[in-house]
C-alpha cells in the first residue's frame, strides 16, 4: 500500500530538545514519541516523513523542503538558552516536494518549492524528529503553518499530501507537529484551563475513535474553546490526510502514546491514527 500509512499529532516543547532541560512531567512525551518512532519505523518501514511544524510559519504559501538534504543546526529562535545549537542530518526527497508543490497549487492552495541551501530547520520540526527518527532513516520533506490559510485550505492540503504519496508511490507518514490548547502562561509547571484541559481531552477522544467528520465539524468551535497553536492550522492538514483516506474506504483509529502533559498552559500529547489492522500490527 502506498500514499499516507500513518498520521500522527506530536508535541515540540523545546524543553524536549535537550535530554538535561526536559523536566520530570514532560519526561513522558519524550518516551512517548520514543516509542511512535520506533514501532513506525520498524513496522510500517515508511519512506518519507511530510511534517508540518507549528514553528515553521509562513504568510502566503505552502513552502515544500526540496533539499536533497536536509544539514543545518537548530536553534530555538523565541528560546535560545534552551536549543542553542543543535546540528542534525536527514535526507529529503526533492522529487516528492515538487509534485506535493504541483498538488498543492491544483488544489488552490498557494505553494512554492524551498529550495534554499541556507535554510535551517526550526524547532517544531527538529525536536519530534530527532525522538521519531534518532537516526535520521527516513527522509523529511517540511511543511509550514500558513497564515493566510483557513482550516478549509487546509484539509485540501493534506489531502494532496496523501494524493502524491499514492501518485509516487511512497509510503508516507504524515506528521502534525503542535499543542493542542495554547493559551500560554510563564511557568511551564502550568497547566491549561480545566476547560481547555475538557476540550483537548475530547478532540483527542475524536483522533483515537476515528471520528474523522465529527472532529472536522467541530474544528472551529473546538480551536476558539482551546486557543490551539496556529488556529488549529496543523490539525485541519492532518484531518484532511485523514479525510482522504477515509473517502477510500478506510476506517480509522487513534492510540496516544505517552500521557498528556503540560507546558506553560498548553497541552501536549502525541496521537497516532491509522487503519485499525495498522494499528493492532504496532506495538
């Protein structure tokens, strides 16, 4: 089977970054992303990671990372005395990226190839990959956080993500790099609102019931309850990956790994959906 095998919601806190600054209560989302990787990796043997990275935001257009690798040092703009410098390596598939860039643009959703040599990573895609992937096994093709983008835009994408896996042949995991609640505080001991809390715990209920169509209807009112990072735009990508896999036929589910954990009042935790026969091959 090719096209998207695997879709998946994971936490960037950039306390996760660095094995020295991740406090205690966010220790799990670290093994929990641990563990994704490693099942993913090893049972579903995919050949491409499509990230879309709450970090990396652009205004206008769907800026697809065509480098044939992806070599640069990380650092966290917003928060450089935590990920100061952190140098990775991955290959990226720069074919893929210009056929997603081609999809993209068919499917009314302004996009352009990032070929830049000089371009580094941000955080929202450096600090999943490197639990995911440690080894960098799979090659990466980026996406941003598009501001001019609205959840409907969105759902087109990730739609088109799924279209070009198929069309290409690849066996692709697609990957929502953001927080659920994001109504932030200073202190990252705190957690969100009880109500945001309510609100995350039902949404993620929706991802582990496959209950692709309910948790579309309810995107708005779900992302203006929980002021979710960038609107919400990562998960309407993600939903619309889902949504094209269930117009095939495809039922769904969810399984979260790791608990829910908090950062400064947002609220973080990492959710895998797949075919339920998917799913039950993953440990």
């Amino acid at each position: 089977m090719t096209g998207v095998v695997a879709a998946m919601v994971v936490a960037h806190v950039p306390t996760l970054g660095r094995k020295e600054i991740t406090p205690d209560f966010q220790q799990t989302l670290v093994q929990g992303e641990h563990a994704l990787g490693e099942t993913v990796r090893r049972t579903l043997r995919p050949d491409l990671w499509v990230l879309v990275s709450a970090h990396w935001v652009a205004t206008f257009d769907w800026l697809a990372t065509a480098q044939p690798v992806h070599e640069g040092v990380c650092v966290a703009d917003e928060a450089p005395n935590l990920i100061p410098g952190i140098p990775y390596k991955y290959r990226g598939d720069p074919e893929f990226a210009t056929a997603l860039v081609d999809a993209l643009k068919a499917a009314e959703a302004p996009a352009a190839v990032n070929d830049s040599p000089h371009y580094n990573w941000d955080y929202g895609t450096f600090v999943p990959l490197s639990h995911l992937d440690p080894g960098a096994e799979v090659p990466v093709v980026g996406l941003p956080s598009v501001l001019m983008a609205d959840h409907a835009e969105c759902l087109r994408a990730g739609a088109a993500v799924h279209a070009t896996a198929k069309r290409l042949g690849r066996r692709a995991v697609f990957v929502a790099s953001t927080a659920f609640a994001h109504a932030l505080v200073r202190g990252r001991h705190n957690w969100p609102a009880p109500e945001r809390m309510e609100a995350d715990r039902q949404f993620i209920e929706l991802l582990k019931r496959g209950a692709v169509d309910e948790a579309i209807s309810g995107l708005g009112a779900y992302c203006r309850t929980s002021v979710v990072e960038m609107g919400g735009r990562p998960l309407a990508t993600l939903l619309g990956v889902a949504k094209a896999l269930q117009s095939e036929g495809k039922a769904l589910a969810g399984r979260q790994y790791g608990e829910y954990a908090q950062s400064s009042a947002s609220g973080n935790a990492n959710v895998l959906l797949a075919e339920p026969r998917t799913l039950a091959s993953l440990q």
